[in-house]
C-alpha cells in the first residue's frame, strides 16, 4: 500500500492515491466496466482528460478557489459533548459537510466533474439523482458554469419531492421522470447511462457517487477526499492525536470513501461504514448491500449488491432516499474485503432516534443519511467506552428531512406529542398519513451517499 | 467451425445475409416466447438470439424492456432459458444466448457455459461485457466450445475493433448506431462505415449489423454490406401489440424476403 502524506486544507495538488484501482480501474476483484461498447471511447477519453486535468496546477488553482469561495471550504470540526453522552462516555466530533453550498457534500464531486466536462469541450451534463440532492448539485454547478443541464429521476420520486424538481428547474436544469423498471434511483441511473450512449458526442455524465464504471469511482473519491484530508489535519490539530475510529453512512458510499481515504494508511484508525438497515437485514426491507448482498455486476462495476438468485437486482427500502440504492461503490467492497473497514446495518428507527437526539442535545438538524452514522457512533462508543475519539461525517444538513420526521414523530397538527431522544420511534403512522417508508422514499439527502 | 459462422457460411452460399431474430425468453409468458421463437424459424430466421431478462438493460430501448419487465417480475430464470435454447434447436435454427452479464455471473460461468452446450446452445452474446472483463468467459466457452459474441461500436477505435474482433467466435455485433436498442426509420451510413472498418480490422470475422433493422426494406439495406441483419424491437413490438407467434411469422417472411432481395455481396 502506498502511504500518503498528511495533506493541508487548500494545498495545490491532490494527495496521492492509495495503492489501488489499478490502470483499468479494478479494486481487487471488484470496479472495473461492464459496459456497452459504445460508452468504452467516451470513459477512456473521460480518464485521459482527467489524469492530466489532476496534476494541472491552473485546474488545481480553480478548484480549490470554488471550493473555499463558492462551497465555503474548509468545513469545520465541531465537538459534541451533549450528544456523546448518550455514546457510552466517548468523544464525539463532527466533520460539518452539512454547512457547504447546497447542503451536503454533493457540491464536492460535482465542482470538479463539471470543471472537467469544459475541459473536454462538452456543452451538456446529464445527472441521476434518487430524490435531489445530488441533482440539485449538478443543476447548480450547471448553472455556475454555463453547461446544460438534464436530469434523470424516478417518477414517483419527483411527484414526492416537487419542491426539490421546483428548486433544479429554477437552477436551469431539465428534469425528466423516469417511468422504465422499478421507477426508482437504479431506474434513473440506466436511462442517464442510456442518454449518454446516444448523446455522448455533446454530453458529459457527471456520476454522484463511486460507483459505476471506471473512472468513476476513483475519480469521485479524488474530489471527495478532500473531506477526510481536512479532517484528518484538523482533528490532530486540536487533539494533537489520530480519532480512534472513523464512522460515515454508506448508500453508493461517496461521502464515506471521502472521509475514510485519508485514514486508510493510519493502521490504529477504525474505518467503519454504517449501512441502511431499513426495517431490519432479516427483514426483506433494507439496503444494506454488504451486510446483507453479495458480489456482481450492476451499473458499471463488479460489486456487492442486492440480487435475487437469477441475478436481477432487488429494490432497496430505507427511511433515508440517499441510502435507498441495492448497490454500492467497488471500493467499499475491496475495503470490506481486505478487512481494513467493516461495515455495520443501521435501522430505520435507530437512525431517528440519533437523528431527533442531535437535534435537541446540539441544535444540529442532521440528514436522515448522517443520522446513521450517528447511531453507529453511539453503538460504538458504548463498545470503546470512556475516552475512545470518534470522528463521524455530518454528510448533509436535515433540512430536507423535515417532512420525514414531522410524519415519522407523529409531529404536524399534534402539538402535545414530544419528539424527544425518548420518543418510542416504532409508532404507526397516524391514520390517513403517509407511511414512515413512503414519506421516506421521496426524501432528499446525500443520496447515494 | 463454429455454429454461428456455420449458418451464416451456409446464407452466404445462397447469396444472401442471414436473418438473425432477437426475442426475449418470458414474454408474454415462458411458453409464450418459445412459441414466437419457433415460428420464427419456421418462416425463415437463421439465428435466434434466446433473450436472458434483466432487471437492468441499459443498452436497451422502452420496448425491449417494457417485456423483459414481465418476464422479470414472473421469475424468469436460466432453467427457462435452457428449455427455450433447447425448442429453437430442435425448430432447426441456431441459438445463441443473448445475456447481460450479471444472470451469467450468478448462475456460474462455467456452468452457465456446460449448460447451454449441453441445451444445443451456440454460444452467447453479451452487451455489457467487453473483451477486456471477459477473461473467465473466455476460458470457460473455449472449454464448452461455444461461440462469443462482442459488440463493436461506431465509436469504437480501430485498435478496438481489432481486438473485440480478435476476442470473438461466430460473428462480431456492429451497433449500427450510438445508441440503444429500437426501431428506427433509417438505419444510417454509420453502420456501413463501422462494417467496413471491422472487416479492415479483421478480415477472417462475419460481421453482422443489429440496433434499428425494423422491416423488409431495412434488412435489404443491411443485407447489402453486412453478412446478417440482426432484429429485435420490431419483434417485441409484435408481441407487446398482441399480435404473437402469427405477428412474428409475418415479420420473419418480409425481413427473410429482404435479406434476400439484396442480392449477393459483391
């Protein structure tokens, strides 16, 4: 494995890779491109320009200038104390990817995919998105940077999220529902997949998480380190010590793969990926792909994912629209894998009581996505126990979720109810409402996280 | 010699491309498909090409998915898919497996690859999977003796081409346009291009055109510079439109009556 060195927040170069894809891509047995043909001229092009585009110090300069001025880089570490003592006596802090431009860490890959989508020449960026979030993120990188902007999105998410297909119309961007197969995020990632091959000569496919084929997943996770690179320095700046684990939600997994990548060299570091456990992995209802999946071929790459035994891909539930996918990046298969992170199932009702708990302890409105990495933080804690340091990715602000967890507590028109950290989470809907999933399945966030 | 270049040989000797007829295993049900798959042997298609339904076909248009849904929704399975390869054999057709690559994946390569050879099956052709992922098919259809069949693409480079064409047995599928799978009102200079480019690249390999052929008149266009007309929307289209196995009979008589009005390649 190839070390890195500590990098500092704003520096021109990006940090080097660990020892791993290799050239074409594979991250052990997993990554790689099964794809058309057809697409195979416009990925490699897409990996040339990017290689010279990465050590290009006129790239280099402008990225880091929208990522202070535009995104608001770098993103504080803030301390928790009142919500760690529900986390078994350890430390808590949170990397605030919650407070960039747009609310999440989307706008950290989608800067650089649309600086690269000029450098190519190409006019037009096509986006998936499972709800919005990474949607609204290309639609305002579009907007910022004169491109043409079309979005693919499952139709019974954008009758849900209207405001959300309201605020990337405003951006500039098309938004077209998708009506194919299951309707869903891996519904609107084919027809995004199918534009590209008929348009490819004008369009560029700005992928929103590390997934997909090569070099998608490692060129996601060179624009999200910078998530784990600030943090790392930060933290041993004000504790002068490493955290003794690192904790992220895990849907498609770009936000845990920033946060984790700068780790991966630090031995003693845990690396631990927090999973949608949805109603429960022995349950049919989850999304947890390396819990409760196993390895094959979806999108693009070779991965764990969720199959029936033909191989057709089973949809996934979660609470959280951002963790509602039944595949995920190669790269966290490989981690798993070689053992060097694990990867844990968080319910649906377990990531709303962290979510309601950081709300009244902090202040803090957390995305339903991050709130699974809260509560993986409070079960670890209590493992680790007194002293141990957890460093855990705010992946996104909850701002979004607010419909969500109004019909989850039983909030709206019922005043007397107290959403406290007590409340008992596994409450029917009150009659007539929404279901917690069907409210749930329409929710922005760091989607694929 | 391999099945595949066998019977597409045997068209050329009759001064004519061969018809090659893509219909998905499961629509509208298993014994509905095997009976469409038969007539249209009977009316004069060379080649089936036996459709494994995906949940995901990303190279594929709204019709060829709009009846891989169902066929997925049933349960449609490998097992289905041998007895289908199995009916289209016995019709005196060749057939040759057309499969994302995840189904092969889960079912086991090399026992996907002993059963299909064991089911008279002539090989596969798979879209999503290019020479440079293929090494455990490769190995396990050279050990079955089956056929494999690659894509080329208008985009593809001639370094490209050279190798697809190099990795493949049977034919070489030239995607006559960059885009997915449907019918359209032309076919397009590009696939004529893309022909000739893959014979330059590859002298010794049959080369056959598929993405767009809809009727008669298309598959003599095709069948002018192409040495098999490759159909599959028009064919689901049939079945979607209820009009079955007699829908596809007809379709098969006025495409076999095009292959064969273009005349002999020069």
């Amino acid at each position: 494995m190839t070390t890195t060195s500590p990098p500092q927040p704003g520096e021109l170069s990006l940090p080097a890779r660990p020892g791993w894809p290799d050239a074409t891509g594979h991250f052990g047995v997993f990554g790689g491109r099964f794809v058309p043909e057809a697409l195979v001229a416009a990925l490699d092009e897409l990996t040339e320009a990017y290689e010279a585009m990465r050590v290009d110090p006129a790239f280099l300069a402008e990225f880091a200038r929208l990522q202070r001025d535009y995104t608001g880089r770098p993103s504080p570490v803030t301390e928790v104390p009142k919500f760690a003592e529900h986390c078994g006596g350890a430390r808590v802090l949170l990397k605030r990817e919650d407070l960039n431009h747009t609310g999440s860490h989307k706008i950290n890959n989608v800067l650089g995919q649309a600086l690269l989508t000029k450098r190519i020449g190409k006019s037009r960026v096509i986006a998936e998105t499972g709800a919005g979030q990474h949607g609204v993120a290309t639609a305002t990188a579009a907007a910022l940077m004169g491109l043409s902007c079309t979005v693919y999105m499952g139709e019974e998410d954008t009758r849900r999220q209207a405001l959300n297909v309201a605020r990337m119309r405003l951006l500039g961007a098309e938004v077209i529902p998708v009506t194919t197969g299951s309707r869903t995020l891996k519904d609107a990632i084919n027809e995004a997949f199918r534009d590209w091959v008929t348009n490819v000569e004008t369009t560029n496919y700005v992928f929103g998480t590390v997934a997909g084929p090569h070099p998608f997943p490692a060129m996601v996770r060179d624009f999200q380190r910078v998530i784990g690179d600030e943090a790392r320095a930060q933290v041993l700046e004000r504790e002068g010590r490493l955290p003794d684990a690192v904790l992220a939600c895990v849907g498609g997994g770009s936000n845990a793969i920033g946060i984790f990548t700068a780790f991966v060299p630090d031995d003693g570091v845990r690396l631990l990926g927090l999973e949608a456990g949805g109603d429960g992995v022995d349950t049919e209802r989850h999304a947890a792909t390396i819990t409760g999946g196993s390895p094959g071929v979806l999108h693009g790459a070779r991965s764990y994912l969720l199959q029936d035994e033909h191989g057709q891909t089973i949809e996934s539930h979660s609470i959280s629209a951002g963790l509602d996918y039944p595949g995920v990046g190669p790269e966290h298969s490989y981690l798993h894998d070689i053992g060097r992170a694990e990867y844990r199932p968080v319910t649906d009702a377990e990531a709303m009581e962290a979510f309601a708990l950081l709300c009244r302890t902090e202040g803090i409105i957390p995305a339903i996505e991050s709130a699974h990495a809260l509560a993986g933080a409070m079960k670890l804690g209590q493992e680790l126990g007194t002293g141990a340091l957890l460093l855990v990715n705010l992946s996104g602000r909850g701002d979004k979720d607010v419909e969500t967890a109004s019909r989850w507590f039983g909030l709206g028109d019922r005043e007397e109810v107290d959403p406290g950290p007590g409340l008992d989470t596994d409450q029917q809907p009150t009659e007539g409402a929404v279901s917690n999933h069907e409210a749930a399945a329409g929710q922005e966030a760091g989607e694929q996280a | 010699m391999s099945a595949l270049a066998q019977r597409i040989e045997a068209a050329k000797a009759q001064g004519r491309a061969a018809l090659i007829a893509y219909l998905p295993v499961g629509y509208p049900d298993v014994d509905g498909s095997i009976a469409a798959m038969v007539a249209a042997v009977e009316a004069g298609a060379d080649v089936i090409e036996v459709g494994v339904p995906y949940s995901d076909p990303g190279m594929d248009g709204p019709v060829i998915q709009e009846a891989v849904d169902v066929a997925v929704r049933a349960g449609v399975g490998m097992r289905d898919v041998l007895r289908a390869v199995g009916a289209v054999a016995d019709a005196g057709a060749v057939p040759v497996v057309m499969s994302y690559w995840n189904p092969i994946e889960r079912y086991g390569v090399d026992r996907f690859a002993a059963d299909l050879a064991a089911a008279g099956g002539a090989g596969a052709i798979t879209p999503d999977l290019i020479p440079d992922e293929a090494e455990e098919w490769i190995a396990a259809s050279d050990r079955a003796g089956l056929d494999r069949v690659f894509l080329v693409a208008p985009s593809s480079t001639d370094a490209r081409l050279a190798a697809t064409a190099a990795a493949s047995r049977g034919f070489v599928y030239a995607a006559s346009t960059m885009g997915v799978t449907g019918t359209r009102a032309t076919v397009g200079d590009a696939a004529e291009v893309l022909v000739a480019r893959t014979r330059q690249a590859a002298p010794d390999r049959h080369v056959c055109v598929g993405l767009g052929v809809s009727n008669g008149d298309q598959a003599a266009e095709v069948a002018a510079f192409a040495d098999g007309v490759i159909v599959g929307s028009a064919y689901v289209r049939e079945l979607l439109e209820g009009r079955g196995a007699a829908g596809v009979r007809a379709l098969t008589e006025d495409l076999a009556g095009g292959v064969r009005r273009a005349g002999a390649r020069a």
